[in-house]
C-alpha cells in the first residue's frame, strides 16, 4: 500500500512501455515488504538534463535507466563505478548526498544468472555475438570473471576491433580480438568454446524467425549457448543450439538479476530473492506472454 513514507523508485527510457522493470521490481519490493514504488518514466534526449534534476528534487532514491539514455547519463554523473567507467554506461543512478552515482549492474546481472556455470568460466573461451551496448557489460564480467580468451563477432567489424582495444586498454586484459561475422571462421572457433552468447537483437520479437548463426553449425558438448534477448524465451539461436545438444539460457534471469543488482545498490543491503525466485520468474513469463 501506497503511504506518505512510500520512496519512489524508477526506470527512464524511450520508448518505455515494453519495459519489464516496474513488474520485475514492484514484484520484488512487495514480496520483501519494502515501503517503495517503482514506476516507468518516458523521458525524451532533450528533457534528460532536466529530468534528472527533478529525480533529486523529488527525493527519490534511484532509477534505471534504458535505451537511449545509458551512454548520456553516464556523461551527467558526479561519480562512477569503475564498471561503469568501463563500459561507459550507466543503467542504475543512485541519488545520494545531493549528488548522482552511477552504476552498471548488467554485467552483475549476467554473472549472477549464469549460477553454478560461471565456474568453468576461469580460463575459458568464449564467443561474444555483437559489440554494442549489452556486449560491452557482458565483455566486462567475462573479464572479472577471468575468461581465457573472448572473440568478438560483428557484422561491423570495424567496431568489435575498436571495442577490444578498448577493453584492452581500460583493463589491461589482452586476450580478446575481433573476429569477422563468418559462418566458417565461426565454426572454427565454436569448436573450442566453452560459451557462446548472442548479444545481438538478433531473433527478438517480432522477428522470431532469425537467427545470428547458421542452423547446421556443430557444437562442442557441453557448451553454454546463451541469449540476451528474452522475448521469445526460445530464440532461433537457442533452438538451433539446444537441437544440437548445447546446453540453453535465455536473458530473463540476467534481467532479473541486474535489477536485484540496482537495488541492492538502493537500499544498501542484500537483496535474497532465493525464496520466491521461482514465482519470480513464471510471474514474468506470464507477462511475456500477454505481451
Ligand atoms: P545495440 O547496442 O544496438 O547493439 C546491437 C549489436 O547487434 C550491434 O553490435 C549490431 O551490429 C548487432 N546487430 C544488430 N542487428 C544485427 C543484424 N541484423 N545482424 C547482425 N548483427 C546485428 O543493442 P544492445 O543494447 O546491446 O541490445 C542487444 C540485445 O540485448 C537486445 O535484444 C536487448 O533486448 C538485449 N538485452 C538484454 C538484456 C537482459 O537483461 N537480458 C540487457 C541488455 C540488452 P553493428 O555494429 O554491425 O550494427
């Protein structure tokens, strides 16, 4: 119930009504008893300055933040995480001593959902599909997480050969280079692949029927195919993966994940969402559905 000590929580994108966020964490708060809200903000580019000033103003004690805004809210922050610094964007803003903090709790959350896997990531191979904005968060953890090699494929080639300089600049970790988006040089490399994640929106709704790699394409046992993407909960890329004996994740648990991240940051306390994570989840995939 809504009362005069209720804080205001958020999410600022645009568009913003698809965002699952306000349903993820009003779930969460409510199972856990805590006196917030969360609510979906349609902020435009031009207002972004603005809108922030007003966040403060009102009192709130955070917000995400989506598409477009990650990368310009990042340039209006007083301070930053060193992720977010690395990645160069921020999707949690923590409004604390008058002042904005900036966070990227992505790459947490895909860590988070990979669970018992993320131990065969030491020393590891892993493909990245795409190099925009999620490959970078995903890149980040697989650093952290001491992978022994990524390859990078884009259709751009030009911007994953720009983005593992970058990383390897940033964090002084060497072992990741570009790769063309080949079929064949893709082949190759899958074949000594522990994980392979599509970051791409490649497949999304409502183009379920694409994929990012070829169906006849051979997996290694064992390995991790993993999608970002969580609308449909089965891509073609998990399809093809799963038909050939990988082992399948979708980007639901790491949406659920970064959000548990961006209120941990919040609150200033651990969030355990371990009793009710199974109601969680079908809660969202029921929701999906309706979509
Ligand atoms: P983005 O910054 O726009 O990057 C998209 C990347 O995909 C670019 O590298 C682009 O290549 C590549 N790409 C786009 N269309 C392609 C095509 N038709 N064929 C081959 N490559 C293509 O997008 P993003 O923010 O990283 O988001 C990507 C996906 O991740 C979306 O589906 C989003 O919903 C999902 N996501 C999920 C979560 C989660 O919590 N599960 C979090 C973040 C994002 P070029 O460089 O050649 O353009």
């Amino acid at each position: 119930m809504v009362d005069t000590r209720t804080q205001l929580l958020g999410v600022i994108g645009d568009p913003i009504e698809h965002s699952l966020s306000p349903l993820l964490h009003n779930y969460i708060l409510n199972r856990l008893n805590l006196n917030f809200c969360y609510h979906a903000f349609q902020v435009k580019t031009k207002n972004l300055e603005r809108s922030l000033d007003a966040f403060q103003l009102m009192g709130l004690k955070g917000i995400n933040v989506t598409i477009p805004h990650k990368e310009a809210v990042f340039q209006r922050m007083h301070h930053v995480s060193k992720v977010a610094k690395q990645i160069q964007a921020v999707n949690t803003v923590l409004f604390r001593d008058g002042q904005r903090w900036g966070f990227n709790t992505d790459g947490t959350g895909f860590t988070r959902s990979l669970g018992e896997f993320v131990k065969r990531l030491p020393g590891a191979k892993v493909l990245v599909l795409g190099a925009g904005g999620s490959a970078k968060a995903v890149i980040s953890a697989l650093i952290r997480q001491k992978a022994g090699e990524i390859g990078l494929f884009n259709r751009t080639c030009s911007k994953a050969e720009l983005l593992c300089s970058h990383f390897q600049e940033v964090t002084g970790y060497q072992n990741i280079y570009p790769r063309r988006f080949d079929s064949q040089i893709l082949a190759d490399e899958i074949s000594e692949s522990a994980l392979i994640v599509n970051t791409t929106p490649v497949g999304m709704y409502p183009q379920t029927q694409a994929s990012p790699i070829d169906a006849q394409i051979t997996f290694p046992e064992k390995i991790l195919a993993y999608d970002l993407i969580y609308n449909p909960q089965q891509t073609q890329f998990l399809h093809i993966a799963e038909q050939a004996g990988a082992l399948t994740f979708n980007g639901l648990d790491m949406l659920i994940y970064q959000g548990v991240a961006a209120l941990e940051i919040w609150l200033e306390q651990k969030i355990d969402i371990t009793p009710f994570f199974i109601d969680l989840r079908s809660f969202l995939r029921r929701q999906l559905k309706s979509i």
